[in-house]
C-alpha cells in the first residue's frame, strides 16, 4: 500500500517548520511498520496502530491488524520510525509562555542578552517596538538579577521605550523589570500599594520611588493592569499560536500551573471553537501570593469544577506557593499554620492540592502537612503533588510514597556543578530523580515552559538520562540566578557530570513525561499510554531515543502529533507554515 501523501517528506531532510494550520479533519488512521513504544508495561512494544475516531481502537502487529477490518482508514506507512505517546507536560505557565512567544526573546539557548549588554537590549527593544507598533504592552523575556540591590532599573527600558508600557518577564516568572509607562499604567507610584504582600514585592529605592523591578506578589499589581489592556480576543489568538508551538514537541496535555477562571475560560472558548489542540488542566493561583478564601475565590472555583471538567479542559486544582524563587534565599510565602489551614479547607471541599517548594525546609513543610490533613479529613484519591522539590532532605524522600505524593520536577533545570542549592555552604544533593523512583515515588516531569524556553521535553529526557553540567557566560554574574538551566540562557554543555548516580533511563524518563504527568493531572484513565479505548495521543519522532547516544536524544524532533485523533502538526515543506522551528523557540 503507497504511503500516506502527509508523510512522504519524512524521507527529505529534516526541515524544522511549524506548521500552523487547522487540525486535520478527523479520520480513522491505521499506522504500520512502526516501532510503537506503548508505554503499557504488560506489552510495550507494537509494529502497528489503529484509531478510529478520537480513540485508540487496536495495537498490535503489522500482521493482525492488517487481517483486521478498518473501513476507509488512512494509511501511514512509519518505515521504522519511533512512536510514543503524547507529552503530558505536568507543569508550565501556558498563558505566560503564549505572552513569551509573541514578545522579545532576551534570553535564548544561544545567547543572553542581559543589563551588561546594555546598547544590545536598547536596540533590540527600540526594533521590537517598531515593529509591534499596534501592541499596547511590549512584552520582552529576559535574564536579571532578581536579588535587591542588584535588580536592575527602568531608566534602561525607558531609553528603549517610553511611549508605551514595557513589562520584562525574568526567566523565572519570578520577577518583572517594567518601564515608567508600564508603572504609570498599573498606578505604582511613591505611595504604597493597598495590599502589604503586593507592597513588599515593588522595589522602590532609598527615596521611595519605585525602581522598576517587581517580584513574586508585587507583580500581581502589573497582571491586572496588563490582562485589562489585552482584548480577549488576542489573548485566544496568541494561545492558539502558543497550544500548537507546544505540538511541535509533541506535548499534548499540559498542566498550566497558575491561573483563574477568566483563563480557563479562555481555553473553553477555544475548546468551542474548534482551536484547542492541547488538552488542559489549571490551577488556580499566581506566583508566590497568599490564598485568601474570600466568597468570590471560592464561587470562582466551584463555577470552574461545575462547568469544566472534561478532558480538554479542568480545573479541580489549587496551586500554593510555600516559597518564593527570588533574592539570594527563596522567601517564604506562609506561615506553617496559615497553610495548613487553607490546605485543610480546600482538600475537604475535594480539591486537588498543588504546592511550590524551593527550599528543603518548605517540602518538609508541605509533607507534614499533608499528612495531618489526610488524617483529619479522610481517605480519597487525593493525588496531592509537590512542584520542583528539587532540594529535598534525605530523610523526607521516602515520605512522598509513604503519602501517596507525586513529585513534578523539570530536568532541563539541571544541573549545575552544585544543583539547585542557593546555599553553598551546606548544599544538599538535588534533583535526585533516581533516589525518588528506587523510594517509589510517583515521578512527574514538566517543563515550566516559559521559564524553560523552548519547552523541549527531549532535551529534557537527555538530562534525566545523563545530568550534563551546563554553565552560561552570558548569566554567571547575575545575583540569585542559582542554576544554568539544559539549553537556557546560552548555557553549554561542560563536559562534567553531576550526581550520575541519579540518572534515570530513556523508559523511566519517557514514562515521567507522559503516564505519570497524565496520573498527575487525573488523566490516565484517558492517555499517557497507548492503549486500546484511550484517547489517541501520540507523536511520531525522527529518531529513536532508545538506540542514540545519551547525548543525542536531544536532537529529537515531533515529525507528526496526534491529539484526539487529529494529527495538529506535521513536520515538512508548507507554504502556509510559520518561521523555521528554532527562530519561532529561541530568535524572537
């Protein structure tokens, strides 16, 4: 039988193209002579593929399903080629990341472009303006020092742009650098703010003044000016462009890991639209700012558990912040208590709870206090979750599957020639993904995508598999920036190697990527395998990071993405494809 016409330019040189366009029209497909990883422990490998509808209807051998009646089904011939299941990214920041996309990239895998640089930054901001003359808000991304008083000011961006409000997002998320205009625009002057956790996050100098850096609460003050500038229906436009980028690597589902019911609705209305080519799920909550339960907070997330709860969009979850990730030490977010109280309130109204550490004390923390709230409300399937952890003590380690905890970690954020510790004095192993799965602990991965830009989840499984020590010129003398993320901010490779003891293998890293995300987010039941009656989620890989070299698997590339049974990127010659595939991640 010919070979499906879509796919015959997988034997061209690869071109990275993403290709925007709308879903392919649902069709019944049968894929054969593959090297399918199911990722079913009971029988991992297949040769061939059937799905019908949105649903994987048959797996098995290129002889079985051949014999098996498939009706006017498509036909792709893989030739050989590596199929896994669809990329579950169980955290990142989608809106955020759609904001990333359409603004200036600063900081890339090639290069920084940092306060040191600073013509560099001017000229690039003055282009970009010029050329988004019809944006209100410039968004830009960059690398700076998130750590008073070493946070940079808004004289810079005002010799860049002084028309218009400018609003740099660090890498972190963590911290914005913003403009006059910008700080105009959200009322910031030399009064205080009226909410206190909102105050002590504006930098202001000697005098008062506010200098232009915001961090982790007192950035809320800028979102809500920001999100009142931005019409709903660029917001919707700029997510779409941001859901299929995340197609082209294969990322099907994500968890977006703050946000609110407006954002959700966002994603209902493209999910309406026909436009929603990810599946999602959302937190409610913003970075780094206390939970209040006010009526309207708790009316927001019952009207969201009510109205969407399907598999493409949901939102039974709450994400805290027991710390921050700015200054020289992360900051604490609450006191133990105040915590434990809201945990304890919105686990017993049936939420699932999401909790942020980047201290060691903060995950003990957060255990103690699951525990405690387990035990007084009951026994449920929970599927509480710590985001990063990544500074763990050893002794709290066997805890999480003691609880029943998963832990969501980001291998692109390692590793640095002492991991993630910000105290050097007595640092503690990190990113111990080994120590976790030999414990048997539920492992998640994700990206934080846009604080991983691009959201790469195969350079991803090269770190988990082979902890490469990275190191960037570019941001070695930035204050509070404790770790030269795989790929990020011109970051290379050093040659070392930190903890290999720690490494995890290309399987356990596949599976942390996709059926432990999907049993993170409630989704399991539905993808995260390839199985006969789940949702037919799979992406197609130029090569096979089984057979590479370590070092190689992160040049693997999404040749073809499946989500639903539509195939929503395709890799290949298009004459209505966007800009190449490393100037759309890392030039902008």
């Amino acid at each position: 039988m010919p070979c499906s016409p879509h796919l015959q330019v997988w034997h061209a040189p690869l071109m990275a193209v993403l290709v925007l366009m709308a879903p392919a029209a649902m069709s019944d497909t049968l894929f054969m002579h593959g090297h399918i990883y199911t990722g079913n422990s009971a029988s991992p490998w297949a040769e061939a593929l059937l799905v019908q509808g949105e649903r994987i209807a048959a797996v098995g051998t290129d002889k079985a399903l051949s014999r098996r009646p498939h009706g006017k089904a498509e036909l792709v011939d893989l030739h050989g080629r590596t199929v896994i299941p669809g990329i579950v990214d169980s955290h990142l920041h989608l809106l955020f990341g759609a904001y990333a996309l359409h603004g200036l990239n600063l900081t890339t895998p090639q290069g920084s472009v940092t306060v040191a640089k600073a013509d560099e930054l001017v000229v690039r901001l003055k282009n970009y303006a010029a050329t988004h003359a019809g944006d209100p808000i410039i968004f830009a991304r960059a690398d700076f020092s998130a750590a008073p008083p070493t946070t940079p000011t808004k004289d810079l961006l005002d010799r860049a742009v002084a028309d218009r409000p400018v609003v740099v997002h660090n890498s972190s998320e963590h911290s914005m650098w913003v403009n006059s205009a910008a700080l105009r625009l959200a009322g910031i002057t030399d009064f205080p703010v009226s909410e206190p956790q909102e105050e002590r996050g504006i930098i202001r100098d000697a005098s008062g003044h506010p200098t232009g850096t915001l961090i982790e609460a007192g950035m809320e003050v800028m979102e809500r000016a920001v999100d009142a500038q931005i019409p709903d229906e660029s917001k919707l436009a700029m997510l779409e462009v941001a859901t299929r980028y995340l197609n082209s690597y294969g990322i099907t589902s994500v968890v977006n890991a703050t946000g609110n019911l407006a954002e959700v609705r966002l994603y209902a209305t493209l999910r309406e639209r026909r436009k929603l080519t990810v599946r999602t799920r959302t937190a409610f909550g913003s970075v780094a700012v206390a939970h209040r339960l006010t009526p309207e907070f708790l009316a927001d997330l019952e009207e969201a558990r009510s109205r969407f709860h399907d598999e493409w969009v949901s939102a039974n979850l709450v994400k805290f912040f027991a710390d921050g990730f700015s200054g020289l030490v992360p900051p604490l977010v609450y006191e133990p208590h105040a915590y434990e109280a809201l945990v304890e309130e919105l686990d017993r109204r049936g939420y699932q709870i999401m909790t942020h550490a980047a201290r060691n004390d903060s995950v003990h923390m957060i255990l103690d206090t699951y525990q405690r709230v387990a035990a007084r409300n009951g026994p449920r399937d929970r599927r509480l979750r710590i985001e990063h952890a990544d500074l763990t003590d050893a002794a709290d380690i066997p805890r999480f599957a003691q609880l029943g905890v998963t832990v969501v970690m980001e291998p692109s954020f390692c590793c640095a020639s002492i991991g993630l510790n910000y105290d050097t004095e007595h640092p503690l192993l990190t990113d111990r993904w080994r120590t976790f799965l030999e414990e048997g602990t539920a492992l998640a991965f994700g990206s934080d995508w846009p604080c991983t830009l691009p959201p790469d989840p195969f350079l991803g499984m090269q770190q988990a598999v082979t902890r490469d020590i990275w190191r960037s010129a570019d941001t070695a003398a930035i204050v509070g920036n404790p770790f030269d993320g795989a790929g990020q901010g011109g970051a290379v490779r050093t040659g070392e190697v930190y903890l290999p003891a720690e490494r995890i293998s290309v399987a356990e890293a596949i599976r942390a990527y996709t059926l432990g995300s999907a049993r993170a987010a409630f989704l399991d039941d539905q993808v995260g395998t390839l199985e006969v009656g789940k949702g037919a989620d799979l992406v197609v890989l130029s090569q096979d990071p089984f057979a590479v070299p370590p070092e190689a698997i992160g040049a693997t590339r999404a040749l073809m993405t499946m989500v639903g049974g539509q195939v929503v990127y395709r890799i290949g010659e298009a004459t209505n494809s966007a800009a190449p595939h490393t100037n759309d991640a890392t030039q902008r």
